[in-house]
C-alpha cells in the first residue's frame, strides 16, 4: 500500500508543533512558517514559469530590475540590485542582448557609462511572464475577498517595514 502524501495545511501543523516543541512561540511560528511554505510553494511555481520562458533566475531578475526602475541602469547598479558580481552581470547582459531583450548605449551625460534598458521585446516577456503568474498569484489568494486581501498585504507590509530593524 503506497504512504499518502501529507496535505500542504497538515506539513504546515507538524512544522509549527516541531518549532513549538522546541521553544518557539505558536503565534510567531504560524505566521513564519506559513511565509516560508508560501514562498517555497512559489519559488518552485516561478522557477517552471522561467524554464518554460528560456530564462535563468538571474536573467530574469535584471529584467524585473529594469521594468521596476522605470529608468536605465548600468551594469554595476543592475549588479548590486541582483547581487552578483559585475562579471557575472556582463554575461547575463550579454546573453539578454543576444535575444534582444535588453540594450546597452552610452550614457549621454557620461560616456565613459553604459546604461541598460529593454527593448520592446524585453517589455514583452516581463508582461508575459506577470500576466502569467497572475493566474497561480490569484489562485492561491482566490478563497480571501479583496478586502481580506488588502488587510493580509496591509499586515505584511508592516512586517516588512520591520525588516530594516532585525540584524541577520
């Protein structure tokens, strides 16, 4: 007889009583654990979505890097945003450019400087590739309504602002 697979909500009970069992607060371990798991549960999400758009995880990070910008970066700052080392950043530049998908030009004020944009079609596969998270982002949150979800994203963003203050 095969050994059932344990649901996400019961891998989430054992998790917070084995933290509890050893000293954790319950509150505390339920809110972090549940994080976690949803993060987990993404990250797998995100990672098929890019191998099924050709893209490597560091690729896609320097594009969502450039379409939140709202502006051109260069290289170095695309790097410090990615956390990567600038050599590593002229490869992924590189590869980018090669699907047209980013453009480098020297900066007009600078032209010692380089500055990195998408192209249309770097546009084009960020859209894609949110519109097509969205589908799995709203399946996960469909059973809050829109004010439960506005209250869930108000108290993690409260959490988050507490991030700055916590030494790792």
């Amino acid at each position: 007889m095969a050994k059932r697979t344990p649901t996400a909500p019961e891998l989430h009970r054992r998790a917070v009583a084995a933290y509890v069992a050893a000293g954790g607060e319950e509150s505390v371990q339920r809110v972090i654990t549940a994080v976690q798991s949803l993060s987990r549960k993404l990250d797998q999400w995100y990672a098929r979505q890019l191998a099924d758009l050709d893209l490597s995880a560091g690729e896609w990070a320097v594009v969502a890097s450039l379409a939140k910008s709202g502006e051109p970066l260069t290289p170095s700052q695309l790097a410090d945003q990615t956390n990567v080392a600038p050599s590593s950043m002229t490869h992924r530049l590189d590869k980018l450019a090669d699907r047209d998908l980013v453009q480098r030009a020297p900066d007009p004020g600078n032209r010692t400087r380089i500055l990195v944009t998408l192209t249309d079609g770097g546009w084009e596969l960020f859209s894609l590739a949110i519109r097509g998270s969205e589908v799995v982002e709203s399946d996960v949150l469909r059973d809050l309504d829109d004010a439960e979800r506005g209250e869930l994203a108000r108290l993690l963003e409260v959490v988050i602002a507490r991030l700055d203050d916590v030494e790792a």
